[in-house]
C-alpha cells in the first residue's frame, strides 16, 4: 500500500475508533466459558451458601470475584475461574427482614462490600473477613424505607470516580435505575413488630438517589442487574465510561445504556444455560463480562445442581483510539515531508 493510502485509512479508522468511543459494543462479545460454583455449607437448599447465585460484583484490588445467592445466608469470593476462596456468614439480627432476600451486591476497595436486600429495599456495608460473619444492622441505610415484596432492588452497583457513588436498579411495578450517593450508620433501636417482609429499624444512614431515566422505555420485563463501565481501562477517559450494563432475566438480554436511557448495544443471552436463571453482571478492567446463574430450574435437573459462573469476552482486541490515531499523525508528517522534498 502507499504511503498516502496507509496514512488516509489509518486516519478513517481513528476516525472510526473516535465515533466508537461512546460505547462497549455487546455485539463483540461471546462465552468464553462457563464454570460450576461449589456447594458451600451442605446439600440441602437452606444449608447451601449462594445455591441460587443472585448477584456478583468484581474486586480489582483482589483480583477476585465476589457473589451473593437469594438465601441470604452469606457472601463467597471465587477467583476469575470460579473456584472458591472464601466466604463470610450474614448476621440478620435486627435488620427486620424476614426473607433475608439478598439480591445486589457492590465491591467498593479495601475489602469493603454493600449488599442489598430486595423486599427493603435497604443496603449494608461490611468488611470482608474470611470465615468472619457481618452484622448487618451495623452499617446499613435504607434507599426507599418501604417493603415492595419480590419486586425490589435486584442490582447494586459501584462507581469509583469523582469520591464514589451508587447506581441500583428495581426489578419491576414499577422499574427504575437510580444513581447517587449512600451513607452508612447504625440502627438505633429494633424494627417495629409486623408480618411479612418485616420493617427497617430506625436510625441507619442517609440515601440521596434520583432516577436516572425510565427504563420503562428500554422494553426489558425486568431488570436483574447493573454494572458501571467506569472500571474499563480501555474505556477511561471516553464518553462509554458513564455507560451501565443492564441485564433482564426475564428478557433473557444484556444491554449498555448510557446514563440518558439510550440503548447503545445487547446481547441476546436466550441460547447461554437457557435452563438456568441469569440475575448477576460485573465486569473488569479489560473488559472481561461475568454473569452468574442459579442452578439449573427444570424438574430433569441433576441433584445437587450447582450456580454458574459465566464468562464473556470480546472476539477481538479492543484497540486503543490512540494508537491509531498517533500512527496516522506520524504517516501524515512523513507525506508532508517527502512533499517539500519534492516541491525542493
């Protein structure tokens, strides 16, 4: 190819690669693999710690993995490869939730986690001590104060960026995606006596979160999950970093959003384990996606059926902006050079 040639098409794929920019791009992804969580704590469904893997939430600083299941029974952290290596019990006492329907989870540094329980809408922050339990009153605010049954918060996400803040989706009647900041504080006092799904105590922290958009308009049956894409190296710096991952398992779909509701890109996930529930995404530095699955939920399921981590990865290198775009700067001031050569 000729110089010329090469500096133009280098400079049309800067070009494209700068248009790009404002988005992951789903359509590039594809299962990598896909690995069974171990049965913790028994064989039994109320002995089982993350048998119905509901939420998973990636820990850079660890290079880990860290999961919830709806039991309410603990927290698990696994490597990328799903194997486990440790896990740390949930104190419920005096929180008030009787479900204990643990469905959003967020790593946020240092060994810090939020977790949060879906029919009170309330989110606990502990520190991570293998072997350890936390007690979840401790540290706790609540988002809306209100019971809403199994239609809550399914989803909790972290963004490090500008001193932190929270985004967390309701899973439906009605949806909604909020973003803003949570404190943290103790209950003072135990919650009211009631039925159900229990109440909030009082005391606890401070909630400052709006709605984004109305997901209403996005067409999922639910939503199961968020992620940020602040975390993505590659992403930094780009419009894409305010980017969500949404994920419905009801649709059987994961989508990129951006922070206005406009879906940028989806994956159709009907075809991966379509016998298993999908309800948990993070993703890390590199772009690497992980889902996890609840055991498999036909009556010709296997006993002793296990969760599933899942791993999706792009088909190709994601290349960098800048690289190109300095390549065909260096071509463009060598044709302008061999040009007043010729001009001499």
């Amino acid at each position: 190819m000729k110089l010329k040639s090469l500096a133009l098409a280098l400079l049309a794929a800067a070009s494209g690669l700068a248009q790009a920019g404002d988005r992951l791009d789903l359509g590039n992804y594809q299962v990598k693999a896909s690995y069974a969580l171990d049965l913790l704590g028994g064989s039994s469904a109320n002995q089982v710690s993350g048998l119905e893997a509901s939420a998973v939430s990636y820990a850079r600083d660890r290079g880990t993995l860290f999961y919830v299941g709806d039991e309410g029974t603990g927290v698990v952290e696994i490597s990328l490869t799903g194997q486990t290596l440790g896990k740390m019990a949930f104190n419920w006492s005096g929180t008030g939730s009787t479900k204990r329907d643990t469905e959003g989870l967020a790593y946020l540094g240092g060994g810090m986690l939020a977790v949060s329980e879906e029919r009170l809408q309330d989110v606990y922050r502990f520190s991570f001590v293998n072997g350890g339990s936390a007690v979840l009153k401790s540290n706790f605010v609540s988002i809306a104060n209100n019971s809403v049954g199994n239609n809550g918060i399914e989803g909790l996400a972290y963004d490090t960026r500008n001193g932190g803040s929270f985004i967390s989706v309701k899973q439906q009647s009605p949806q909604n995606v909020l973003s803003g900041s949570l404190s943290f504080a103790a209950a003072t006092g135990n919650p009211p006596s009631s039925s159900g799904d229990g109440s909030t105590p009082p005391g606890g922290g401070v909630a400052a979160m709006s709605a984004l958009f109305n997901p209403a308009s996005l067409g999922l049956s639910s939503l199961s999950d968020v992620a940020t894409l602040s975390g993505v190296d590659h992403l930094a710096g780009s419009s894409a970093a305010d980017n969500l991952l949404l994920l419905s398992l009801g649709s059987r779909k994961l989508v990129e959003v951006n922070r206005q509701g406009q879906v940028l890109s989806s994956l159709d996930l009907s075809q991966v384990l379509p016998n298993n529930g999908i309800e948990g995404v993070t993703i890390d530095e590199k772009g690497t996606i992980y889902l996890v699955a609840e055991q498999d939920q036909t009556g010709s399921a296997l006993p002793g059926a296990q969760s599933q981590l899942i791993v999706l990865s792009a088909t190709a290198p994601v290349p960098e902006p800048s690289s190109y775009a300095l390549m065909a700067l260096g071509l463009a001031g060598l044709l302008a050079v061999a040009k007043r050569r010729r001009k001499v």
